[in-house]
C-alpha cells in the first residue's frame, strides 16, 4: 500500500474536534478499591439471589484476591483498580437451548446489566454505553456424527465515555451470561475522573497522525525486505479516544490517542493484525510502550 492510499483509507469519514480536554484520574488506595470489590459483591450476590458474606480474601502482590463459596471468585488488581467477580457457574452449565437471535440475547444482558446497578458506577462527566454483543459456543464431532453449535454464554460489552471521547482499551465492563439470563461474570475496568479537565489540548492534525502510523508500520516490517507496496494493508479509519492501557498498569491522567487497526496479508502467510495507537497531542501524557519494549506478564512472573 502507498503512501497517500494509506492516508486516504485512515482519514475516511474522520471528523474530530480541534481540542479536546485532559482529565486526571483518581487514585485510590488498596483499601479503598477492597472497599469497591465489596460493593461489586453485594450486587453481584444480590443479582444471582445469594450472599457473599462468607469469604477468603487473600492480598497478594499487585493484587487481591478473594475465594467464594460454591466455586466462585473474585479479584482486584491494585494497579489500576480494575475488578472481576466469577459466580462459580460451571463452564458447561446453563446451556443456551437454542442458538437465539442476537437482539434478544442483547435484551438478557442489558437486564443483567440493570440488576447490577451498572449505571451508578459511573460518575459524571462520564458515562457508559452498550458496544456489542459476543456468543461463546461449542460444538463436537467424531466419525460418525457432527453435533452443534451449541450457544454456552453471551457478553455484553460495554463502553465508558468521558465527555465526547470513549475510553478506549478493553472492555469497560463486561457482562457475561447463561441461560435465562444467570450471570456468569462480570468484569469491571473503569475510569474515575475529577469533575473537571485539568487543561485543554490542541490535536494534531489527521495528516500527521497517519505519517505517525506509518512510521509504526514500517518498523513493524523492518525485518520484511518487501516494499510495503508490495503486500495487501487493509486498514480501518482512523479513531479517537482516550487510551487505557490495562487492568496491570496504573493510570494517572486520561489523554487522547489516535487509534489504527492494520491488517496485512501476505502470500502464503496468515494474516497479521495490529492495533497501532499514536498521541493525539504534541505534548506526551502518557508514554507508550513500542513493540518488543516490554516483557510479557508471564514471563516477567516466571522471571520473579
């Protein structure tokens, strides 16, 4: 792909303010999001009509974590705050009978999302929307026969925004559920910000955005002696957001990324699909790690 046909894809349809504002994040201490998990528990026991009262709560380094009855658990991760809470249901459970439509498994999750209270964790100038809806199914086959699909859970994943910018990384919340609509999880990645931006920021322009895109792409083919010309680069226009960058990494100040999805395909190869994120200001708020930079978390914890 050229050059100017790369700009051209990235910048389709793009229409972005001019400023955009930088929050702080709140941070809370160990206790304080212990004291959140807590909360998560009771509506979560309230939701699935039973009681967490009895419970091992173990806090280890970087994390808590909680053993419940009948199997279930729940975590924390002191970083950034981020919670999970597994009922305990069996993986094989609670099976869908039928692979049903996907409007009426988005109405399930959004009744437990309301069980859940999901809306009062979200504080002004934030605010949190329904993004999508993911199916988890099985099927199974021998010599003889083919059995399935089989629909075993539905998500619901759901989007915080602050202001006119989402919170862009995982899923803020994610719902998960079974049968009759049984919660089978809930995961829970927000952002607590103060009442008001600590300053304004000018954006780059898309154009510079997409030299910055390019530059990442290059290095990723640095090792391909093939002209980027050469290869099939299917990209997706590009997206503004604020950046969160995991349940394992803290987060202090909310600034804005441009955000690029890149597929290449090349010749009797699989596929290669990246998501490239640049800052959208001239000021760096907050430092990204490049490919390569870091280690991964597993091997940082076989390391420890």
């Amino acid at each position: 792909m050229k050059q100017d046909k790369l700009a051209e894809d990235l910048c389709r349809g793009v229409d972005h303010p001019d400023e955009v504002e930088i929050h702080a994040v709140r941070a809370f201490a160990v206790d304080e999001n212990e004291s959140r998990l807590r909360r998560l528990l009771s509506v979560t026991g309230e939701a699935c009509e039973c009681t967490y009262d009895r419970s091992d709560w173990t806090r280890k380094e970087g994390r808590t974590l909680v053993r419940l009855p009948n199997g279930g658990r729940a975590e924390l991760f002191h970083a950034s705050g981020a919670l999970r809470v597994v009922t305990g249901l069996e993986p094989m459970a609670a099976l869908f009978a039928s692979v049903d439509k996907a409007e009426n498994l988005t109405r399930l999750v959004d009744k437990a999302a309301l069980r859940l209270h999901l809306q009062e964790w979200v504080s002004p100038p934030g605010r949190l929307e329904f993004e999508r809806l993911w199916q988890i199914k099985a099927a199974a086959a021998d010599r003889k026969r083919v059995v399935g699909p089989i629909l075993c859970r539905a998500v619901g994943a759901y989007r915080q925004s602050i202001g006119r910018l989402p919170v862009l990384g995982g899923a803020s919340v994610a719902v998960k559920i079974a049968a009759e609509g049984r919660l089978d999880s809930i995961s829970m990645q927000l952002v607590e910000t103060h009442s008001e931006p600590v300053e304004t920021a000018r954006l780059i322009g898309a154009e510079a955005a997409t030299h910055a895109v390019a530059r990442l792409l290059d290095s990723l083919l640095g090792a391909d002696q093939r002209s980027r010309s050469d290869l099939n680069v299917k990209v997706q226009p590009l997206q503004l957001g604020y950046l969160h960058p995991g349940k394992r990494k803290p987060l202090r100040t909310l600034a804005p990324h441009y955000f690029a999805s890149v597929e290449i395909e090349k010749e009797e190869e699989e596929a290669q699909a990246y998501h490239l994120i640049v800052p959208a200001t001239e000021r760096i708020y907050q430092p990204l790690c490049f490919a390569g930079r870091e280690a991964p978390i597993a091997a940082q914890r076989r390391a420890a």
